[in-house]
C-alpha cells in the first residue's frame, strides 16, 4: 500500500501594488504536494483586488481559482468555467488579463 501524499502550501504571496500598476493588491495562493520529485497542484487561488476598481465580491476585480469543484475566473462579480491546462498557464493567463486591465486603468 502506498503512503497517501498531505496536502502543503506550496506558495502564498501578496503584493501591495502602487498606482501606477493599477493600485489594489494581487494575491497567489497555491496548495498541493510532491510526489516521485513532481509537484501536483491540488487548489489555487489568484487574485486581484482592487476596492476601488470594484467593490463587490470583496473587491476582487479578476481571479481564477477551483474551489467549489471547478476551475473557474471571477472578473467584476461575474463566474465562468474556464478550461484548465496547467497552473502555469492560468497565471499567465491572469496576468495578461490583469495588465490589460491596468492599461484601461490609465486611460
């Protein structure tokens, strides 16, 4: 029998972001564990948090995460399933998102 792997945090970050990156906060959470030298991630939650871009949903102005079952993005109050490749991908994802909406910021 085989030892079940335990769930760790692998990464939390936060960033306090200054105005001229559009202000607000940005948070990366990732929880998983390692097996045979590979990372296998089980939950995640990235978001960008700006109350006053958007007050509802606790601020949370664009964020992707699995909770509830799902893979799914939250933008402006609004959740839709997305289709998930990799963590690294929904990142990238994320933030190509999140600096396009910085851009409308400055405008």
């Amino acid at each position: 029998m085989s030892k079940q792997a335990v769930e760790i945090l692998l990464e939390q970050e936060r960033y306090e972001l200054k105005q001229k990156s559009g202000g607000g906060r940005m948070r990366f959470e990732v929880w998983g564990y390692v097996r045979n030298g590979k990372t296998v991630i089980t939950r995640y939650s990235i978001a960008y948090i700006n109350h006053a871009v958007f007050a509802k949903d606790n601020g949370r102005v664009l964020g992707y995460d699995n909770a509830h079952g799902y893979h799914h993005r939250h933008y402006m109050g609004k959740v839709e399933a997305h289709e998930f490749v990799s963590y690294e991908e929904t990142v990238d994802r994320f933030q190509i998102e999140w600096s396009e909406i910085v851009k409308r910021l400055k405008k």
